[in-house]
C-alpha cells in the first residue's frame, strides 16, 4: 500500500530556533565565532542559508542567543544551588560547585562562547545581556562580603570575587574528569585554596556552622 508506514517516506521534525543556537554554540566553542560561517551552522541543522535567515536576523543575533542561554542556565543553576544556603561558608561551597559544573559540565561549550566570545557582541547587544550578567556577579559579591563580614576572608570582597571566578572558568585547563566523578574533592579543595586552609579545616568549619544553622549539635 502507497500510505503504509513501510513505504512512507520519513518525515523530518521542523527545525526549532532552539536547534539553531544549539548548533551555533557548539560550533562556535569549537571554531570560535569569526571561524563559523552561517553556511556551516545551516549545514548543521539541515538548512539553506536562505531558510536559517527565516529564524534569526544575522550570525551576531545567534551569537547573542547563544550567550543569553548561557547566562540563564547559569543563574538557574546557582539559584537552585544556593537554596537554603545561608551561612558563608555554605554559600561559597554552593557558588563554587554550581559553577564548576558551568564551565566543565555538559552546557561548557556554552559557557566558554559566552566567556571567550562576549566582546565580539555590539555595544548595543551586551547592553541588553548586562542587567542579567550583572545579576550573576551580585551573587558572587554578596557571598564575598558574607565571607569577609564573618571573617573568613580578609581581602576586599570585591577583589576576591574577581580573583575567584576567572580562576574558576579556568578549572576547564585542567580538570579532565567528569565534575560528578571529582565532586567532592574537587569542590572542598578549591574552596580550602581559596580560604587557605587545608581541606579538613574547611570541612570541619563548614560542618559546623552548617550545623549550628540547621539547629544540630555541631
């Protein structure tokens, strides 16, 4: 029979706008945005130049797409980490672990367009991803002062933020294992670096003013 499923041919999913800033954000991390031309990320999804131009305006529009992703799914990860965090020290162990799964987890390539790529944006496009941006770098400042009103740091917050997280972005150097397979490790190091301590000193601060904020015996 000519409708069979047997001999009908097999229907394409429509291209979504969202399969497009995929692509390009693979793409971008791998070539960077100068080295990727419209005519390969089209290629990418199955389309003409001609048809990709019906989803998006221009390649720097799919730049922005791409970077606005990246700073949602960031602020959406250290939201849901920071809930009902409240002590310093547990803060910054949650800041710290949400984004060294940013920059090394799955959506990295993501992360490294928006960290490699943002002044490639017009003036114009980064003035519309700045409120959101500035937001992220808000959590970061208030967990410094948090850090640095109880004494943990003392350095000025602001420049131990600025400290901290290019060091962070950084991790994605040198760390060559799965975030979820070092965790642990991982995380607590880092923050003990940070606070100079050793490790075991900041998981006995950090337990014990956990504790105390949850109503436990330390």
């Amino acid at each position: 029979m000519l409708n069979s499923p047997a001999t009908k041919k097999k229907r394409r999913s429509p291209v979504r706008r969202e399969d497009i800033v995929d692509a390009a954000a693979k793409l971008f991390s791998e070539g960077g945005y100068d080295g990727t031309s419209v005519r390969t990320i089209a290629g990418e999804v199955g389309l003409s130049v001609a048809s990709i131009f019906h989803h998006v305006a221009s390649k720097e529009e799919l730049l922005e797409a791409v970077i606005q992703r990246g700073i949602e799914l960031g602020m959406a990860d250290i939201d849901a980490a920071l809930k009902g965090k409240t002590t310093p020290l547990g803060r910054l162990r949650a800041l710290v672990h949400a984004h060294i799964h940013l920059v090394n987890g799955d959506r990295r390539h993501i992360h490294r367009v928006w960290t490699v790529e943002w002044l490639k944006l017009s003036e114009s496009a980064r003035a519309r991803l700045e409120m959101r941006s500035a937001e992220y770098r808000d959590i970061i400042q208030d967990t410094m002062r948090l850090l640095f009103d109880n004494e943990h740091i003392f350095a000025e917050p602001g420049l131990s933020g600025h400290l901290l997280m290019p060091a962070l972005n950084w991790t994605r150097t040198w760390i060559h294992s799965p975030p979820d397979k070092c965790d642990r490790e991982l995380v607590d190091s880092i923050c003990a670096a940070f606070l100079n301590l050793p490790v075991d000193e900041f998981r006995k601060r950090l337990n014990s003013v956990e504790g105390c904020a949850s109503g436990m015996t330390p």
